[in-house]
C-alpha cells in the first residue's frame, strides 16, 4: 500500500503542473525560458538572477523541454528498496532549512553541516534548477513543483533528478560543477572526495583539501550511510508548497525557517548585491523613494512571501504539526548555543560537541573574516550594523511595505533616525513563536 501511494505521487505532481501549465499558457505567450549557461554569476551566487538575457522561446515548446526533463529525470523513489516500505527508517531525520538571502542562513546552516559524521548536508541545491530555468512571475507555481521534487530526491538520496539541471551535464554521474560543493562536509570527505588527477580536471573544489571531481555515485553513497539529512535554501517561497514533501511517508521531515528584520536584510542585500540593488543605493543619496516602484514591490513580494509561510507553519496544520520551527537570526546572534540546542531538540537528533565546538569558535570570534559570504562573524555585535548602514528614508519604506511581517516576528518600527542608530533602544520585542 505504502510503495503504492508513493509511487502515484510524481504522477499526481506531473498531472498538477500540466494543469498549471495550461493556465499559464492561455494567459501569456512566452513563460518559460531557457537561460544560456554562461550568464550566471557564480561569484555572487546568492543574487537574484537577472532573466533577461534568455533566449525565450514559445511556452508551449519550452515546457514539453521542462515536463519531458520532469518525467525523463522523475526518479521512481520507490525503487530504493533501503527505504522500509513501512515508513523512514526509524531515528533518521530531514531538516529543511527555510530562508531568503541574507538572513544568516549559511551561518545557521553550519549548524547541521558540523554535527558530525553522521549528517549529509547540501548546501542550496536548488542553485542549478533556478539557473536553468527562467524566474517568471507566472513560472513560479512550475518551479515550486520542482524544488520541491528535487529536494524529494535529496532527501532520499537520489542526484538524478538533481543532475538533469547541472549545467553542463554530468558525465557518468561525475561532474566538476556542483554549486558550492565545498560548502558540504560530507562532499568534503573521504571517500566522497577523491583525489585530483593531474591534466584531466583543472578544478577543485574542496577548502580543507584538494579533490577531484565530484562522483554523484559515491555521493549517493556517502548519503545513504548517514543517518540524518539536511538541506538549506533560500529558493522556496512558499511553505505550503512542501506539503507533499512533508508528507512523504519515508521521510522525517523537520523545517526550520530562519527569518530577520527586513531592515537589516535590506541593508545586507544593497552590499551584497551591489548592481542588483543600485537603485535603493540611488534612492538613499536622493533620499526620496518613489510610489508604487518595481523595486518596491518586489520587496513587498519578499515580505508576504515570508510572513504567509510563517503564518501556514504557526497555524500548525496537521500536515506540519511538530515539524514546524519559525527562528529570528537576532535570537541566533544573541544566543547562539541555546538557539542551536533549541533547534537541535526540534529536530530529534543530539547537538554534537562539534557543531558546539564550531558555533563557539564562529561566534566569539575577535577578528571579523572579510567576504559578504563569510558565516564568521562576531555575531551579537554584526546584528546591530545595519542600523547605521541603511539612510531612514529607506527603513521607513521598508517599515511601510514590510509592516505586518515586522509585526508577526516582533521587530520594532522607528519614528526618527535617532531611534534608529540609538543602539541602547533595542529593535527586538522578546517573542516566542509555538
Ligand atoms: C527585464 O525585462 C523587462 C521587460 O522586458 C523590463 O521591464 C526590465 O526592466 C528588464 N530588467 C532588467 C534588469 O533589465
Ligand atoms: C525553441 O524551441 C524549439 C522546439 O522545442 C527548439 O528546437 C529550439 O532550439 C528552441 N530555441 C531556443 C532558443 O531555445
Ligand atoms: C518503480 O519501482 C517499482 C518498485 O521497485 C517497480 O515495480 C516499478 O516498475 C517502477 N516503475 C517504473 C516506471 O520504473
Ligand atoms: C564513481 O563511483 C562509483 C561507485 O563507487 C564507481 O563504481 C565508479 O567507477 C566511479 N566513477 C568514476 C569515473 O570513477
Ligand atoms: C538613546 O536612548 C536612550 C534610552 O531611550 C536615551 O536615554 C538616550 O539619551 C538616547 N541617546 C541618544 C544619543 O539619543
């Protein structure tokens, strides 16, 4: 019976977005397009990708391309007889770490990525499938439907359905390609990590030791042999989109959605993501912001898109009853091991010394590591900067149009810019979220 339901469930999804995509297509003519390989900056690998420099093509043809790549690369999950027929094996734990960039979620993601030996962590796989695939107003619906299945295949220790959005494509299940693959561990790791050979493979990608390319089979591997998953993105928009992933009954899984005071991410993202954000840069040397601009909006997006996943997770629907965490990264900064051992108890598995050992060696840290990616910060004091970094004009804009998220996680308005950069006034109401 249970081998059954999962097996009918690719049907359903594949079903779901044909219908979807049916919809789109009466309504628009060019949805879904294809972005040439090269486009994609991998230096600042977090900024939102800029689409428009797609060869577009007649929707109807790009998604046959998407849907025969959904259903050639659909892994028939229910094939991994390791899997008890009768549910997840017992004690093995999926945490999904929810968030948007800037948040800190690299930061907290080392969290589960230095438990130890047995956890096999990935850091944001689903990089590939958004660099394939065009980001579209109308698209995203299509594309929530495959993060979703890809972090299925993850979760179970299936790279195939990963490996069709690897560009360029694997060889033999080899690829020399995997976005941020030094940011895993257990990618990091004997045997996962083989040893460079000379001439063949120019590139490596391993901090702590040189490695060959990647072999997705010894990934699988490696995977199978821990007890305990984790995945972080930031690409998934919506938590009710996981429903089916939450649900899948060889799974235990646990989301954990980071969030911060759209204030301060905002201020992150304009350093970050300097071109991308040239225009609030702009707007905070004129100092006016105008009405109902594109940008605007678009942060408003970001802010709903946040506070309706908090709200579906608070809510506790039965499908994510104790499988649900909302956590502030101020909560983080301020209390980084009782936050860690809080999140470790939610999800069921032990807080290891090491992962204790790393967030104490990260968090008292006396030098501040340079690089907007650097997860070494002193993290109490970096919690406050942003106050001096973003100009009033444009806390108060955020303040306007992110106003009933601020609210939902206990983040305070300021009137004036006294306020703001005064940092004896705490912009943090205590709030615990259950
Ligand atoms: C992308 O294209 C749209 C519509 O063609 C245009 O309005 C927008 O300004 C473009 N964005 C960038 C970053 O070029
Ligand atoms: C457009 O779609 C057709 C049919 O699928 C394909 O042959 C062609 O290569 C596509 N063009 C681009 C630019 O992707
Ligand atoms: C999927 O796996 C099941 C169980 O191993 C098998 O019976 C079935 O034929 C497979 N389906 C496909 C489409 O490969
Ligand atoms: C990748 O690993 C698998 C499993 O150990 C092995 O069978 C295969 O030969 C490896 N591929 C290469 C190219 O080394
Ligand atoms: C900062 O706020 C505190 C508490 O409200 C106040 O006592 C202090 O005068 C303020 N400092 C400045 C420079 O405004």
């Amino acid at each position: 019976m249970q081998s059954q339901d999962s097996r009918m469930k690719p049907k359903y999804a594949i079903v779901f977005i044909c219908i979807v995509a049916l919809v789109i297509i009466e309504k628009e003519s060019s949805i879904i397009s294809r972005v040439s390989d090269k486009l994609i900056q991998r230096q600042t690998p977090q900024t939102p990708l800029d689409y428009n420099n797609t060869a577009s093509n007649g929707s109807m043809s790009m998604f046959k391309m998407l849907l025969s790549k959904l259903i050639g690369a659909k892994g028939n999950f229910s094939d991994l007889s390791y899997f008890g027929r009768n549910g997840y094996r017992v004690g093995h734990k999926h945490i999904l770490l929810l968030a948007t960039t800037r948040t800190g979620s690299s930061f907290v993601g080392e969290f589960f990525n230095h438990h130890g030996d047995n956890m096999f962590y990935l850091f944001e796989p689903l990089w590939h499938i958004e660099s394939m695939l065009a980001k579209n107003a109308n698209s995203g619906t299509v594309l929530a439907g495959i993060y979703r299945d890809v972090l299925q295949g993850l979760f179970l220790c299936d790279f195939s359905f990963l490996e069709k959005f690897i560009s360029p494509p694997p060889q033999d299940h080899i690829t020399t390609d995997l976005f941020r693959r030094e940011s895993s561990l257990s990618l990091c790791e004997e045997p996962v990590c083989s040893p460079v050979i000379k001439g063949v493979f120019e590139r490596y990608h391993c901090k702590t030791r040189r490695c060959g390319p990647l072999n997705l089979t010894l990934a699988t591997e490696s995977c199978l042999s821990k007890q305990h998953h984790a995945i972080k993105t930031v690409r998934v928009h919506q938590l009710d989109t996981l429903q089916p992933l939450v649900e899948d009954p060889r799974m235990d899984v646990r989301v954990i959605q980071l969030v911060r005071d759209p204030r301060a991410v905002l201020a992150s993202r304009m350093v970050a993501f300097s071109s991308k954000y040239q225009t609030w840069k702009t707007w905070a040397q004129d100092g006016r912001v105008p009405e109902d601009n594109e940008e605007v909006k678009r942060l408003k997006g970001n802010c709903d898109n946040i506070r309706m996943s908090a709200e579906v997770g608070l809510s506790q629907p039965g499908w994510l009853r104790n499988r649900y965490m909302l956590v502030r990264y101020e909560d983080i900064a301020r209390y980084p091991i009782q936050k860690a051992e809080e999140m470790y108890r939610f999800t069921g598995i032990p807080f290891s010394p090491q992962a204790r050992e790393w967030i104490l060696r990260n968090t008292q840290a006396t030098q501040e590591a340079s690089g907007v990616y650097s997860t070494q910060k002193k993290s109490s004091e970096q919690a406050h900067k942003w106050r001096f970094k973003i100009p009033f004009t444009l806390a108060q804009v955020v303040q306007r149009v992110c106003g009933p998220t601020m609210k939902l996680f206990g983040y305070r308005f300021v009137d004036d810019k006294k306020t703001l950069i005064n940092k004896s006034i705490s912009l943090l109401e205590d709030k615990l979220f259950h």
